[in-house]
C-alpha cells in the first residue's frame, strides 16, 4: 500500500516562503510521477505542480509558475515543492499526489492520480 506524508505547512506572512516536503512509502518511488494540488475552502482541488518520474519535466499552474518549484528526491523517496512570495491568495491545503503508472505521462487533474496524501495547510496572512 502506498503512503504518502505531507510535512511542512504552516503560518506565513504574505512574501514569506515555506518548503513543503511528502514522504512516500510502500513501493519503489522512483519510476512514478508525482504531484502537488492545493484546496481552499469552498473550492474544486487544484493543481500546482507536478514533475516526472526522472525531474525532466516539471509542470506548474499559472498562478505560482515563477514563485514556486518542485523537485524529487528519488534517493529520500520525497518530492518537495518550495513556495516563495507567497500571498493570501495561496492559502490552502496542499496534497501530494502519485500516479500508478511507472514512466508514465504527468497528469495536470486529480483524477490522474491514485494515490494522496493526507494534506498539510498552508495559511499565508497579509
């Protein structure tokens, strides 16, 4: 079965940063890509961001490309994504996402993903 721990989530002051870290387990994590969606009260689970199973290949959403970067530890079997400039805006809980599929494309929806994390929240005051 395959787990994944979201850590490093917090309260953070507007231009702040914070470094999101999931912790998976459970099988090999090197061959799967991986992800990171966030999801505000009241509001559909978005993506943020996503990366290949070898960091080739690194996708983000338009409203944190430039602010944002997720990378891969396929050694530490983590995926990280480090926020910077954050904003009220970002304000969200964040959840990291594995596909099943071994070298497989990189999904931008949550529906490509079977596997989540339990979430971590990201508060960002102004």
């Amino acid at each position: 079965q395959v787990q994944l721990v979201e850590s490093g989530g917090g309260l953070v002051q507007a231009g702040g940063s914070l470094r999101l870290s999931c912790a998976a387990s459970g099988r090999t994590f090197s061959p799967y890509p991986m992800g990171w969606f966030r999801q505000a009260p009241g509001k559909e689970r978005e993506f943020v961001a996503a990366i290949s199973w070898n960091s080739v290949s690194v996708y983000y959403a338009d409203s944190v490309k430039g602010r944002f970067t997720i990378s891969r530890d396929n050694a530490k079997n983590t995926v990280y994504l480090q926020m910077n400039s954050l904003k009220p805006g970002d304000t969200a809980v964040y959840y990291c996402a594995a596909t099943s599929t071994a070298w497989g494309s990189v999904p931008f929806t949550p529906i490509g993903y079977d596997y989540w994390g339990q979430g971590t929240q990201v508060t960002v005051s102004s």
